[in-house]
C-alpha cells in the first residue's frame, strides 16, 4: 500500500530517543517499527492486540514523535506534554457507549478536520476500533483520506472480519501478550518482591496495567487462597453453594479498589488542569468517566477470569493427591478420581469461557458452586 506523507512533514533524518518507548514492555518488535514509522510518517497506523499489551503507551510514544519539532526528540515540552497525554494535538476519542457507533464516527470525523494548534500535525487516538462493525462504513472515507496534517492511530483488541476494509487502509503493527517472564522481571525493576512478581506475573495474563495494580494490592494473595479454599467449602448443599458464590463475587466486587483509586486520581488531574486553564467544568469528564466504568467491569471481569484459574488449579492438585496417596494407580477408583478431576476442572473452564459473553456474573458463579457440589460423593 503506498500512502502519503502529511505534507510539510517529509522524512526525519533522526531516530526518534529510545526513551519515547521506554515504558512499552515485552513489544520490541512491535517498537522497531514505530521508530521506522516516527522518522517516515503515514496517514493511519493500527495497534492490534491484547488489552494491557501496551498499546496505548506506545501510541503516546509514536505521537510524541510525529509532534516533536525534532522527530521525537524525548526532551522537549513537546515530547514532554505527549508522553503524559497532555499535548492539544494529541486527541484521544473514547466511544461513547458499548461499541463505536455512527455518531462517534462523525463527531471522529468532524475532528480530524482540526488544524493543529501547535505542531504540524494532529495526531487521534481511537481505542476499542474492533467495536466498530456497525460504524465501520462510516469511518472508512476519513481514515482512508484523512487531512494532511492529521494521524490516525487506531486501537484494536482483535481485528474482526468487519473492519476488513478499515485494517486494509492502514499500516498494522501488530502487539503480543507479554510473556509471564517478561512481566515477572519489569515488576521485580519496579521493587515488587520476586516472590510477588512471581505470582503477579502468572495471574496478569500478559496485561502489564493489570499486574502494575495487582502488584500494589495488598488482597491479591488472599483472594487467590479464598478461591482455592473452595472445595474445602462446599458440602453438598445448596445453602454452601449461594453462600461461597456471594462471597467469591464479593471478594471481585472489593478488588476494584486500586483500579478506583487510580481512576480517582486521573480525575483530580482533570479538574486541576481544567482549574489551571480557567475552563468551564472539565473537559471531557464525562467521556473518562465512561471509560472508567467499562475498565471497572473488565477488572472485575479478569479478577473473576483469574479466581477460576487458582479453583481449575485446586481441584488439580486436590485430586491429583487423592489419586497418589489413596488409591493404587491402576484400580478402578483410580479413573473415577481423575475423571470426577477433569469434570471440575472442565466445569469451571466452562464458566471462565462464560465471562466474556456478558452473562450475569451472580448467577454464572451460583450456578458453577451447584454444579461442582453435584459432584461430591
């Protein structure tokens, strides 16, 4: 695909300073070809991968580039002002509900009209570009012929048959899960005790916003023992079965409270900036807000995710004890035990595979705590 150059912005003989990506964990390739793409611009980049693989960062990184009087110089207030997502010509457009829809898609549009106000070139973030299927024929003219001064860099969790004509028109940079090692050792850099980062590491899944909170959150490891507790707790009764569901979603509910924290404080900084400007109210409040709540939901979501895994990990080295302390390894009660194991351990892979459709969480959890009390002699 040949694509033009903002004009006035021609090729940047300088590498743009390493430290502009210093915070992308885990992505060297993924790097490389930013700091190709920082010194030879295009109209439209898309960053695609999993949530927390740093996406997000790396676009902060790339727009300090593309804005620097320099090419990314990592010094100037320029560069200064990007990185911290604070620069008026990086914009960054959250959706305004469950997905992107068409008035999102003109308001993008209406924006990628804007002159820049100080560099020569207006960079727009938009996150959550998978959720676009519906607004996708929408989008396609603007990120396809966007002004000359304006940057799309399109953010997306995975790349939908939909968006097909959209991923064609830009240049991909794909991003991987960081793998647990990788995670382990930019936690144990940033002073979290190595037995911690261990197991931080292993719960993240590869989403480093999730192990930075995880690290600093003094229930982790409790939640995890109360999760691997639960086959102790059950009984064969209904009543144990509502009561340990009530507190396991409890237990999601309490975990929030760092990733709060941090919402908070981005809040503060908000209005502190807006009172410094003299604005009126605070500027795209409302459109943080609800971001807010859709990382709520996907934190208590992955807390969840990451509760089952520990209970998938008990039953394994619950039975697996059973079976090489109790019963001799070729009987018959031998394959009863392991195949009562694989059924807990499939029935609770079946309510983590259940999360990600949305369903109630309540009755997802009461409904597993059932099942598996079925299953007691």
């Amino acid at each position: 695909m040949t694509v033009a150059a903002p004009s006035g912005s021609g090729p940047h003989p300088v590498r743009p300073d390493p430290s502009l990506f210093a915070e992308v964990v885990g992505q060297e390739r993924a790097v490389a070809r930013l700091e190709a793409a920082a010194r030879r611009p295009v109209h439209a980049y898309l960053f695609h991968g999993p949530p927390g693989a740093g996406k997000r960062t790396a676009a902060r990184g790339l727009a300090a580039a593309l804005l620097c009087p320099d090419g990314g110089c990592g010094v100037c207030n320029s560069c200064r002002r990007a990185l911290a997502g604070t620069h008026p010509d990086l914009v960054t457009i959250e959706r305004s509900g469950a997905s992107l829809v068409v008035d999102d898609a003109r308001d993008i549009t209406v924006r990628a009209q804007k002159r820049p106000l100080e560099s020569t070139r207006q960079v727009l973030v938009v996150p959550d570009i998978h959720l676009a299927s519906l607004s996708a024929p929408a989008l396609l003219k603007t990120v396809e012929e966007p002004p000359p001064s304006t940057v799309f860099i399109l953010l997306a969790d995975a790349l939908p048959p939909a968006l097909a004509t959209i991923v064609s028109r830009c240049i991909q940079v794909p991003f991987v899960a960081v793998a647990p090692a990788t995670v382990e050792g930019w936690l144990v850099g940033r002073g979290v005790d190595g037995a911690v980062a261990a197991s931080v590491a292993a719960a993240s899944g590869g989403n480093l916003d999730r192990a930075r909170l995880l690290a600093d959150d003094p229930g982790f490891n409790e939640r995890r023992e109360r999760w691997r507790s639960v086959p102790a707790r059950l009984d064969g009764t209904g009543a144990a079965a509502v009561t340990v569901a009530d507190a396991l979603l409890g237990m999601a509910e309490g975990a929030l409270a760092p990733l709060r924290e941090e919402h908070a404080r981005e809040l503060a900084a908000l209005e502190e900036r807006a009172e410094s400007t003299g604005a009126r109210g605070v500027p795209g409040r409302r459109g943080v807000e609800d971001r807010h709540k859709r990382e709520e939901r996907r934190w208590r979501t992955d807390d969840l995710r990451m509760g089952l895994a520990a209970l998938a990990d008990a039953y394994r080295d619950r039975m697996v004890a059973v079976v090489s302390s109790a019963t001799p390894p070729g009987s018959p009660g031998a394959g009863s035990e392991r195949r009562r194991a694989a059924a807990h351990v499939e029935a609770v892979g079946r309510a983590s595979t259940a999360l990600s459709r949305n369903v109630r969480e309540d009755l997802l959890l009461e409904a597993l705590m059932v099942e598996l009390s079925g299953m007691l002699e």
